[in-house]
C-alpha cells in the first residue's frame, strides 16, 4: 500500500506526484499487488466513483470519509479520501504563500485512514509504503500499537524521503490531537526544533528507509544537507538506500510524444530541429537560419535558490550575452521570476519566459532545446536531466544528489560523457561549464556523441521499481525475523513487538 499526497493525475504539485504514480505502475507491471490512498483533494475534481464511507476516528475525533475507487494503469487500485472539511480548500498544502495550519490533522488523516483501510483487508498489506512527510506517521502508528490496528502488527513499513527540506515540523501539542502523545516514546523520538517532525518520525520507526538517489543518500548523513536530522538518519545508516527515481518512458519518448511537431530518436534526429523551430514560436522568438543554428538553452524549474537561480540572477548581463537563445519555464519566487520577464523585456531575440507551468510547453522545451539549464543547490534526484538525456537535450548540471548519479562528465581527451557538470556551487562555475558546452556544441561530431551516449541510457522505472523490491523484500524479513523474536522490529523505539 502506498500513502501519499499527491499523485498523477490525481493531484500535483511536483515531482512527487509523478513518481508515487509511476512506482506504482512499475511494481504492478513487475507482479505485484498494489493500491495507493491519497486526499480527494478540490483539484482532482470530480475523480474516481463512490466506493462507500468509512468513519476515521484521528485522536478523539471521528471523521467521517467518502471512499472513492479509481485505478492507474490496468492494476494499481487508488482510493481517494473525501473529506470536504479538510481537503476540500485552494492548494494541496496551503495558500497564499502560508501553509494550512491543520496539516497534521489533515495529513494524520490520510495516514489513519489507510491503515484502517489496510486493516479491513483480507489479506493486509505485507508493506505500507510513506512517502515525504505527510505519510511519515504511518510507520509511528503502526509501531505504536494504536487500537483497531493489531492485523497490521506483520505488515512492514518503508520510509521514502523525496526532499529533506521539507520535514513536517509542527508543535508538540498536535500529537494529543492525533492520539499519539501517550505512545510510549513517541513524542521524544519525533522531538525536533522545539516540536515535532513527522518525517524524523517515519525515519525513526520505519523497517527501511529510502531517498530518491544515491548521491542523496551520501549527501543527508552530513550536517549541510541533513538539515537536523542526519544523526537520525546516521542511526538508521544500515536501513537506508538510495534508490534513483526512474521516468516513465512512455509519457517521455521522442519517438512518440504528441507535443512534438515531428517524432525523433538517437537514429534520425531530424525531427528534434523542428521542434527547436517550434519552441521558438512559441516563444515569439525568431526562427530564421540563423536563430535554428544558434545553441538553444531551456530550462523548466521551480524559481527558487535551491534551484540555482541565485546564481544565474548574479550572471544574468553575461548570459544574455553569450552567442545562445535562452528559454525558461516556471514559477517561484516574485524576485526571480521579475528577473527572467526583465530578461526578456530587454532581449527579445534572445530571451523568452513563461511564468507558470505547461506540460505541453514542458515537453517542447525537453524536445527542441540543445543544451538543458540544471544549476542546482542541491538536488535529491530530479526528472528533468533524465527526460533531457532520453531527447538528446544535453544536460549542463552541479554535481550535487542525483544530478551527480546520472550525468557523466563530458572529456574533451576522449570525447565521452552525457552533459557538462562543474562542482563548486558559484556563479563562476556556472558560468564556466556553460561556456565549455556551448564551445563543444560548435563540434557537430562530438555533440552527436554526446548526444547518443545519453539517449542510450536506460532511466526506466523497471529498473529503479526492481530496486525497491530489494528493499520490500529485506523489510519484510526484518519484520518476520522479529516476530520470531530474532531481531527488533521496526527502527529506533519500534513497541510493536512489546
């Protein structure tokens, strides 16, 4: 069972949503018996049928929830959670730049709820998947011992960290409200920055941890990037893996994509100069020989520091000067998405912007542009540099998290790798490996080479789907083992072998 609060086409805020849909999907098509519950939230409109109603007590509080079936592919069962009072409301986490401050109701709904869900099976769940904070106190309360949940005592638990950065930090007192503050333990294992992290929860208690690639993995049991919880995560340093998000490759495929102008693969790339012409138009940005000739660099991002766009604000004046058109797509901060429009306001043939989010505009810019713009901070896996690989958009990326793990240095000695990476996170370095990309892009050859090597690679969910199963596998004996009173089960403070 996988708990999750967003997911396509259901509900999206970012990369989240697509990849709880597409592991889904991958574990099913591998044989396995999947379902996922998530909020019904206002945006997914009027998605899946009635499939009965169900009371969630949270605390001491029934709710009462309509149940409502939908499905993902041919197999994956999806319940969708309808309850108006908390999830019926503008945005999926908050509003007008401030969260909703009921989260860790609305969220310790979803996790009760699935469990109760879970419970009421026939045959229960042999893991419950969480995934980011919202879900992390699945594996608590299964390892609390909470009444109505005992036929969940040999189901494990998985903890899957999407972004560290975002923890699920609430005061202490909400765990009264979701009946946890008299668990044994509880509230001094989730104990974080004068409250609560439901996610240092979900670390602590969980049978497995994972986080989206390996690089990550590394990169979180240190103090920079483990953002206060990388003793948590050095305790449960043998549990935890780093596992590389996959895309699903046929939703992602030159060859086939319906956004595209024209179809295109590694054999016959003619198809790719259309769709540069194309992203052009749409960008109101010229197309004449010399405009087709000249490197076109997208970029589609959250405009935000993480993302390296307090880099490119300090080297805005020397990219519009670089012999390259630049296109941008995306949203964020009022700071950066100003200096883009300024950008484009001041250089009208070589700058263009869309503020906001637009798929089909998301797979032009994949499709059409030459080089992809990815300066990150830091990283945990990102989708991007794997659809730019699959559409021989060659990459230029930090080498931090999963951008590390998947794009391989250019060498100009022997003229192998996918992209162009620099490591030291300065406008400089940026500036630098940007410069170098657009030399080598003058070599026809070598950038066909490039380009080839990339779209060669195999990103699939297959693979990464296959991954997790190794972990399942590894939890559930975990959980067996300590029922036969070999090992302790579950993480750090588990009761529910007591």
């Amino acid at each position: 069972m996988m708990v999750v609060s967003e997911a396509v086409p259901f509900a999206k805020t970012g990369g989240l949503a697509d990849v709880s849909s597409a592991l889904s999907v991958a574990l099913a098509t591998l044989g396995h018996d999947v379902s996922l519950v998530l909020p019904r939230y206002r945006e997914a409109g009027g998605a899946g049928e009635p499939a009965g109603r169900m009371t969630v007590t949270v605390g001491q509080v029934p709710y009462e929830v309509g149940l409502y079936a939908a499905s993902l592919g041919r197999d994956v069962r999806v319940t969708l959670l309808d309850c108006p009072a908390l999830y019926d409301r503008e945005g999926l986490y908050g509003a007008d730049g401030r969260d909703h401050p009921d989260n860790p109701t609305r969220f310790g709904l979803l996790v009760r709820a699935a469990l109760d869900l879970a419970a009421a099976t026939e045959g229960p769940p042999s893991i419950v998947h969480a995934h980011d904070w919202q879900a992390a106190l699945g594996p608590v309360m299964l390892s609390a011992g909470l009444p109505g949940l005992e036929r969940l005592r040999g189901s494990a638990s998985v903890q899957t960290i999407h972004n560290l950065a975002y923890q699920g930090v609430f005061p202490l007192g909400c765990l009264g409200a979701l009946g946890l503050a008299e668990a044994p333990g509880v509230a001094c294992t989730l104990t974080h920055k004068a409250g609560v992290s439901f996610l240092k929860g979900g670390i602590a208690y969980s049978d497995a941890v994972t986080t989206v690639s390996p690089g990550y993995a590394r990169e979180i049991l240190g103090a920079e990037l483990g953002r206060g919880l990388d003793a948590s995560l050095r305790d449960r340093g043998s549990d935890l893996s780093g596992i590389l998000n996959g895309i699903d490759v046929d939703v992602w495929d030159p060859a086939t994509d319906p956004y595209l102008p024209a179809p295109f693969s590694a054999g016959d790339l003619e198809g790719k100069r259309a769709a540069k012409r194309a992203v052009l138009e749409c960008y109101g940005l010229p197309t004449d020989e010399a405009a087709l000739t000249r490197p076109l660099v997208g970029m589609v991002s959250r405009m935000v520091p993480q993302k390296g766009l307090d880099l490119l604000a300090e080297i805005s004046d020397d990219l519009a000067g670089l012999d390259a058109t630049f296109v941008v797509l995306g949203t964020g901060m009022a700071e950066y998405q100003a200096l883009w429009q300024r950008l484009a306001e001041r250089h009208p043939a070589g700058v263009g912007v869309h503020v906001g989010f637009d798929e089909a505009r998301a797979h032009l810019i994949e499709g059409g542009a030459d080089l992809f713009l990815m300066p990150s901070r830091f990283e945990p896996c990102g989708l991007n540099q794997l659809y730019s690989l699959r559409y021989g958009t060659v990459p230029v990326v930090r080498a931090t998290g999963g951008l590390a793990d998947t794009v391989r240095a250019f060498d100009a000695e022997t003229e192998q790798g996918t992209g162009f990476v620099f490591t030291e996170y300065s406008a400089a370095a940026l500036m630098a490996a940007l410069r170098t990309a657009l030399a080598v892009f003058g070599d026809r050859d070598a950038w066909r080479r490039i380009q080839a090597a990339g779209m060669a690679e195999d990103h699939s969910w297959d693979v990464s789907a296959r991954e997790y199963v190794k972990v399942y596998r590894r939890a559930v004996a975990s959980v067996r083992n300590g029922a036969d009173g070999t090992a302790a089960q579950g993480g750090a403070g588990s009761t529910r072998s007591e």
